[in-house]
C-alpha cells in the first residue's frame, strides 16, 4: 500500500512540477510580475525609440525621466493617458530599451494588474537591490475611486511607499484613471469632496503624458517608417482605406496594416 502512495505520489509530482526559481534581479533587462515570483520576459525586443512617430514631445519627456532614474537622480513617476492605439505601452518599452542601450542599468518590470495587491511585495523585493527600477502597469482603469486608494497610498503617503530606486509608470485609456461623471457631483453633501477623490491618484503623477487621436499625415509617416524598416513598397492610398476601414488612424493600425503587406508580399517580420 505504501508503495502504492509513493508511486501515486511521484506520479503526481511529474504532471504539477514544482514552479521555477525567481529571476535573477539583477540579470535580465526585463521582468513579467505575477504576484507571487519574478519571472524573465521571454522576448524583449521593443521597436527602435526613432521609429515611434507622431509623439515626439512625450517620447523625449519620458526618456529623460527614465535617464534620470538611471542615473540615480530624482525621477517622477509618470501616467501616459489618452486615445487607445496611440503607441502608450510601445513607448515606454522602447524607451527603458533606449536607456538600456546607453549604457544605463534600468530594468523594466511588468506587473499584471490584476493583482495590484502584491505590488508591496514586489516593491521590497527591487528594494533589497542595488539597480533602478521601472514597474509597469498596463491598461490601468479602476471602476470607482475607493478602488484606487491603495495604490494612491503605494505612490505618496503611505507607510509602505515605493522605494526610492523604483518608479511606477501607468498607461491608461482615461486621464484621471477613474470614470468620472455628472451623477457623482449631483449626489455628494460636497460635490467637491468627491471630485478630490476621483482625481486623487492621478495627482500623484509627476508626469502626466497625453496622448490624442493623430491625423492622416502623421498616420501614413508612421506607416512609411515601419514600411521603410522592412523594405515594403507601399500605396498610401490603400493605408488610409485600411485605416477608414478599421474605423480608426493611429499607431496600432499603421502596424496592423504593414503586418498585412508584408504577409501579401510574403515576408516575415
């Protein structure tokens, strides 16, 4: 019987392997956060920072941060906002990438954002090393401002702050991170009062970073630099028939559509 639960049990362990050890901190240029372990990103490989166009002003405001952080000089911790496809979440990859690139020592950490909760352990776990952080969170939208507290708390003001040699940098779809309407001024005792709370968390960014929906001009420059890139002929005409058609102009589509020219070509990128 024995032998029986000891085969069961070897059994089991082959099906459920025990988890991989955490990545080295200090060894990777960029890091997956789950909640429970840091892993190595299995591809990091962001687009060149010069082939990002139409957001020249927000690409050069966030790389001197990130510099700054680098070189351990005081750094803000940035929210980029604004229309969905713009190229928010690319630019700070390639942008960490560039600093790394001139030599900086900058890692950069993705945090899935469902759980928020853990972000205390990560932040004393980059703590305890000698080497600047950036910690991403993707997508971030909360549903009502009582949500946002905790993390309001992370950034300023809490026992448990970030640690110094750490910034957070958020990508988000609204400016203020929380949605906001009229109904919520009509009901408060003091409508102020509950404006104050919507706009909390974003206050607690040094720098905020908008971003807006791009004309046809700057659509088909993006298009021709990733076409150019990859040695694709293109007709401008067709990119912005592709992009009426998808309804929307912007950085996401640009590369949308060169992924369809270069498959017709028949090339791989």
């Amino acid at each position: 019987m024995t032998d029986a639960l000891t085969r069961i049990a070897e059994a089991l362990e082959r099906l459920a392997p025990p988890p991989a050890p955490p990545a080295d901190p200090l060894a990777h240029p960029a890091y997956v956060w789950r909640g429970h372990s840091l892993a190595a990103a299995r591809a990091f490989a962001p687009l060149p920072l010069m082939m990002l166009r139409g957001m020249e002003p927000q690409r050069d405001a966030l790389l001197s941060n990130l510099e700054r952080l680098a070189a351990g000089s005081a750094a803000q911790d940035v929210l980029l906002w604004g229309a969905r496809g713009t190229g928010k979440s690319a630019l700070v990859k390639s942008a960490v990438a560039a600093v790394q690139a001139q030599g900086g020592r900058l890692a950069l950490v993705e945090a899935v954002t469902q759980h928020l909760d853990a972000l205390p352990a990560l932040f004393a776990l980059l703590a305890a090393h000698d080497r600047p952080f950036v910690v991403f969170l993707d997508d971030l939208g909360f549903d009502a401002a009582g949500d946002a507290r905790a993390l309001r708390s992370l950034l300023e003001g809490g026992a448990e702050a970030r640690p110094a040699n750490t910034r957070l940098v958020v990508t988000s779809n609204r400016r203020h991170l929380v949605p906001r309407d009229i109904a919520e001024q009509a009901s408060a005792i003091n409508p102020r009062d509950s404006v104050d709370d919507s706009l909390a968390l974003a206050d607690r960014f040094g720098l905020s970073l908008g971003f807006h929906a791009i004309d046809q001009d700057t659509y088909v420059d993006i298009v021709r630099g990733y076409a150019d890139a990859h040695g694709l002929a293109f007709e401008p005409a067709e990119a912005i028939n592709w992009a009426t058609r998808r309804g929307s102009r912007s950085g996401r589509v640009a590369w949308q559509y060169v992924v369809d020219l270069a498959g017709r070509s028949g090339k791989t990128l």
